[in-house]
C-alpha cells in the first residue's frame, strides 16, 4: 500500500538574510500545509526562482548587496506570473518607492504578526488563483 501524498497548499519561496526569521516562518508555513523554500539572499532567490518555480514570493526589500526589489524586477522582466509581497523594517514611503509598478501585492512592515502574514499568504495565493 503505497501512502498518499498530503495536499499542498501552494508553493512559496522566503527570502530574507535574518535567519532566525525564515526559520521560525518556514516553520509556521510548513506546519499549514504549504512547500517553503526559505534562501537568505536575493542572489540564492534567483536561482531559487529558476528551480523552485513558486506560486508566491515573500521577501525582505533591504538586504546586502542585492534586495528584493531587484528580485520583483527580475519576475517583472521575465513575465513570469508569480504573486509576490514585500516584509520590511523600512518606512511606508521607502518601500513604495522601490515595489511601485513591480507587482508586489502587498506590504507587510516588520514586526508583523504571524496570523496577520498566514492571512496575507493565503490571500495573495487565492487572488493569484483566482486571476492566473
């Protein structure tokens, strides 16, 4: 008797350089249902994009040498139909600036509640289902 696979929820690749972040949300996306691939880099995002191919991207805007901005640009330039939102520690107006006409679908500053991301997820994956 071959056992069956769990449902997967969808697929979302966490991009952030503060560790102990995406392990505690890796975590809390793996426990409802979801496939996570947690990178710490913009650069590892990429190539995670490349192979991954996830229905959602959550990432920091500011991280060294290469931040999420540069991530939801290249999605852009490649025309690939991936939600993506942004967490930051940046104000409001910064990160307008950079996600503006980048197709982020939201932004969550940090701190941040962990049911109010698991809401955001699930919404930003329904709204991608509902319109890809």
């Amino acid at each position: 008797m071959v056992a069956k696979q769990p449902q997967r929820e969808g697929k979302i690749l966490l991009v952030d350089d503060d560790p102990g972040l995406l392990r505690l949300l890796s975590i809390r996306l793996r426990a409802e249902g979801y496939d996570v691939e947690a990178v710490e880099s913009a650069h590892k995002a990429l190539g995670a994009l490349r192979h991954f191919s996830p229905d959602l991207v959550v990432t920091d805007l500011m991280m060294p040498v290469m931040g999420g901005g540069e991530i939801l640009d290249w999605v852009c330039k490649k025309d690939i139909e991936i939600t993506s939102f942004v967490i930051s520690s940046s104000p409001f107006e910064d990160v307008m600036k950079h996600i503006k006409d980048k197709g982020a679908f939201a932004y969550i500053p940090k701190p941040f509640r962990l049911n109010h991301l698991s809401h955001m997820v699930k919404t930003a994956l329904n709204r991608s289902r509902l319109h890809g």
